[in-house]
C-alpha cells in the first residue's frame, strides 16, 4: 500500500475544503439554521411533539443526513471531476498508483469534510433545541458509514459525468428530493396507507430512520434493516467503481 500517495491525493482534496471554506462549511451551516427558523416557526407550532419528542428536536437527524448526503456525493463527484476536466487525472492513472489507493484518497477526503461537516451542523443545532444522543459512538458509526457510502456513489457521479451540468444533476435532482419525502421531516406513520407503503422503497428512509434510532431509539424500521440496506449500497458502488477501472470506463478515453 502507497501510503504516500495516498497522504498527498487526501491532503491536496482537504486543502480545497479550506481554499473555499464559504462554500463548504458556512453556507450548509446558514442553510440548516435557516431551516431550523422556517420548520420551527411554520411546523413547529402545529405539531408538538412525534413520538415523544419535540419537532423541532425530530427533524436534527433529518438535516443532519441531508446535508451530509448532498455533501458527500458534491465533495467526492467534484474532486474525481475535475482532474479529469483539466486533464490530470491521467498524470494520477499513469504514476505509480493503484486503483484502490486512488479511491481511499479522494473518498477518504470527500468523507471526511462530510463528517466534519456533519458534526458541526449537530452543534449548530444544540443552539436552536436540546439534543441528547442515546448511542453517539453508534450515531458517529452511523454518520461515518453513510458519508464513505455516498462519497463512493458521488466518486462514481464524477467519473460518469462529462459535463458540470450532469454533475450537480443527480445530488439537486433525485438525492434532495428523496431525502425530503424519507422521512427526514416527519414519520412515515403520519401518512396514509398508499404512501406509507410507498415511502417504504425510498432508500434515504432506512438511512434517516438509522440514524434518528441512534439518537432518540425511535425509528420507522429496524436499526438493522437500515445498516443492512448501507452495506447494500456500499457493496453495490464498490462493485462499480471496481467495475469502472478495470474497463476504463470515461478514464482511459
């Protein structure tokens, strides 16, 4: 394993999160606050309480996972992207460097500014409701899980994607709105039978639904359907990303 490539590919992506700190970690953490305001004031008066606990605390895991979502797939598309845009990426595929230590540098970095990311959003929130978080070594197994996952599954946006159009396409387009209607907002028990069952196959449900269960052990499904349905996904954006390389696919044309 060339742990020094490794160190200079990660070191070189984290060195972009502080270049652009703006766009990285204040506009998501003025965009959360924001929602905090709007929900609280506009939902928060209707509904007490889901299940036991107050909204405005039921929703902090909610905004917690969307933005690390959205982040991870930008974070990891972007930096695998723009190599390829500029034309370095072939300098990276013919250096002495695999396959594998390619991917662990810029997904280990794109996870990385995403839990970082993460983790101040939840002290963000401290300010705005009370927050207790019955298991945190499960919460921040959870947060880690779930930012290498989509990180991967954004690694593999970046690659496909020819032009910046198609990269922001799919985290704007299909993973917001998919993690607007899992759940993160309210309980899937709150809706009626049709959608309820409907909900069901969105797949950002089983990752909001595990991750709440880690703060307040309330969830829609079972903890464990929820890490089953994450090592899923991982192991299908592996295959891939695997998949990818071994042809060359969008690399080596």
């Amino acid at each position: 394993m060339n742990f020094s490539a490794i160190r200079a590919i990660y070191l070189f992506e984290m060195g972009r999160m502080w270049r652009t700190l703006l766009q990285s970690i204040v506009s998501p953490v003025i965009s959360t606050s924001l929602y905090f305001v709007v929900f609280g004031a506009a939902i928060g008066s209707r509904i007490s309480e889901i299940q036991g606990v107050s909204y405005g605390t039921f929703i902090v895991p909610g905004l917690v996972m969307l933005s690390v979502l959205t982040q991870s797939i930008s974070n990891a598309a972007f930096g695998i992207y723009f190599p390829k845009f500029v034309g370095t990426i072939y300098e990276v595929l013919s250096a002495p460097v695999s396959y594998m230590e390619i991917v662990i540098g810029y997904v280990g970095a794109a996870a990385t500014k995403s839990v970082v990311l993460g983790l101040i959003i939840l002290g963000t929130a401290g300010l705005f409701v009370p927050l207790h978080i019955h298991h945190p070594v499960l919460m921040l197994a959870f947060l880690v899980l779930t930012a290498v996952t989509f990180s991967l599954f954004g690694f593999i946006i970046g690659i496909w994607a020819d032009n910046f159009e198609k990269l922001q396409a799919v985290p704007l387009l299909v993973v917001t709105p998919l993690t607007f209607l899992g759940g993160s907002f309210y309980s899937i028990d709150m809706l009626p039978s049709p959608w309820h069952t409907i909900t069901l196959f969105n797949p950002v449900l089983y990752l909001v639904s595990g991750f709440r269960w880690s703060f307040y052990e309330i969830a829609d499904v079972s903890p464990s359907i929820s890490v089953g349905m994450t090592l899923a996904f991982l192991a299908i954006c592996l295959g891939v990303i695997w998949w990818i390389f071994k042809t060359g696919y969008r690399l080596k044309n």
